[in-house]
C-alpha cells in the first residue's frame, strides 16, 4: 500500500501534494492539493473532487496517512483512499474510498467510509478496524466483481476483551454463521472456527431462555461445567449475554450472564 504524503499539519496547506497515480497502463492521474480541496486530474482535460483536507485532531500536532494507493477491490487497476476525518486521538483514520472505473475513465466513490485499512492478497479481503473505548470493532470486505460487500463484522465481547463475535456474510448479504472465537483479530475467524468455549465460574448460574432477567428459568449450570459459546448481546444496561450449548445427559442451549463465565 502506498503512501503519499508524511504528514498533516495544524496548517492543512502547509502538506502541498502532487502526486501521479496510474490505475491502468498509459492513463496517468494526477492527484494534487488546490487549496483546501484534494483535486484528480483525469485523461482529456476532465478533472473529479476526491475530498477536503482533514482536520488534525485537537493535542495533535500532525497525523500520517494522507493518500493511500493500492488496488483495494483487487480487480487489477489502482484506486485511491483519501483521510477524510480523525477519530479516538489519531487511533482512528477514516477514509472516502474512489475505485477506479475503467469504462467511465475516472474514480467510483464508494458510499461508506473505511477505518484504519488494510489488505490481504491472499484471501481478496479488505479489513478496516476501528477503536471505541476498550475495545476494537472491525468489517471485512470481500469483492464480487469489483464490488466490495460486508464479507464479516466482528467486535470484541467479554470483559477482558479475550474473545471476538464475527457475523459472516455471502456477497448476497444473507448471514452464513456466526462465530464467538478464542482470538482478539476477527481476521484469524472463517466459517470453519470452531466456537471458542468456557466453564461455568460460579457456584450456581441461572439459566434464560432470551438475553433479558426477566425470562429467568428454573434451569442452571454449575461450576466447572464446560459450555460452547454460540452467541452475543449486551443490554441496554452495559449487561453482556451469551447463548451456550451444554451437553450433559441432554443438549440444552440458554443464554447466561457472561459474570457466570468471568469470574
């Protein structure tokens, strides 16, 4: 990945760029600042608006990462993402994504920024991540002919922040699976992860038929019983849930507080 641009200043103009990109062979793009404004300059004299210099963030006296080239859809031509804002103290760098469109003969803007990339070749995957409090939140991109879909969502769950939830999606957008896994990097989960588990910590631990105190059972587990962890959700009170499967002389699949298993 390319980058063009060492660094942002307090004085946005005072990071003058002029940069040539070539998304294809013998088409020549030249990507420059024009005031305030990150200008393209397209093939027959034509020109397109890539964004606005971004603000550096307030204690911050400069952030790197202006410009980043690469073939982000892996289609075989050069694109272009361009900072658009600054989150969490300079943790967080969101950029507006142009994708380059042969038959159009400029950048293809798409609709949803993009958070702290990266790309692996390998798979064809575009990971962005992003920090909110403690803890770290990532989407996975995959591309159906040259089109990038939600290929994962993932966000790490459990007070230590030891486990990641991952919703895995088709290029359809219909849910594949979900998988709560022993990793905090959701690209290290595919459909094939086996679910992380965990045993009961406490003497006694209720068991609900829904993520809520008020569909308390009757049923419990008790300490030292070993559950898989199926699913995730926190309430409204900050209060986390997960669904386990326990198999003893009968399956039974509930939801418990994760203070059952943490403690």
């Amino acid at each position: 990945m390319f980058l063009e641009c060492s660094g942002i200043h307090r004085t946005p103009r005072s990071c003058q760029i002029t940069h040539h990109i070539f998304p294809e062979t013998k088409v020549n793009v030249v990507v420059e600042q024009q005031g305030n404004t990150i200008i393209a300059k397209l093939p027959k004299g034509k020109t397109q608006q890539l964004g606005e210099m971004p603000d550096v963030p307030e204690g911050s006296q400069s952030i790197d990462g202006l410009l980043l080239q690469a073939d982000f859809n892996f289609d075989g031509y050069g694109d272009v993402a361009v900072l658009e804002g600054v989150g969490y103290g300079g943790v967080n760098l969101f950029y507006r994504l142009h994708l380059w469109n042969k038959s159009q003969g400029k950048f293809q803007e798409y609709k949803e920024p993009i958070s702290n990339p990266t790309l692996t070749p390998e798979t064809k995957t575009l990971s962005t991540a992003q920090r909110s409090g403690p803890r770290w939140y990532s989407t996975d991109y995959r591309f159906n002919k040259g089109k990038p879909y939600v290929w994962s969502e993932g966000s790490m769950v459990g007070t230590d922040g030891d486990l990641y939830f991952v919703k895995i999606y088709d290029a359809a957008g219909k849910m594949l699976t979900k998988v709560i896994a022993d990793t905090q990097d959701s690209s290290d989960v595919t459909v094939k992860t086996p679910a992380a588990t965990r045993k009961i910590t406490v003497d006694k631990a209720a068991l609900y038929d829904k993520p809520d105190a008020k569909t308390k059972t009757n049923m419990y587990l008790i300490k030292g019983d070993k559950v898989t962890l199926l699913d995730h959700r926190e309430s409204d009170d900050g209060v986390e849930w997960f669904l386990v499967r326990f198999d003893g002389k009968k399956r039974v699949e509930k939801w418990v507080e994760w203070s059952a298993l943490s403690q």
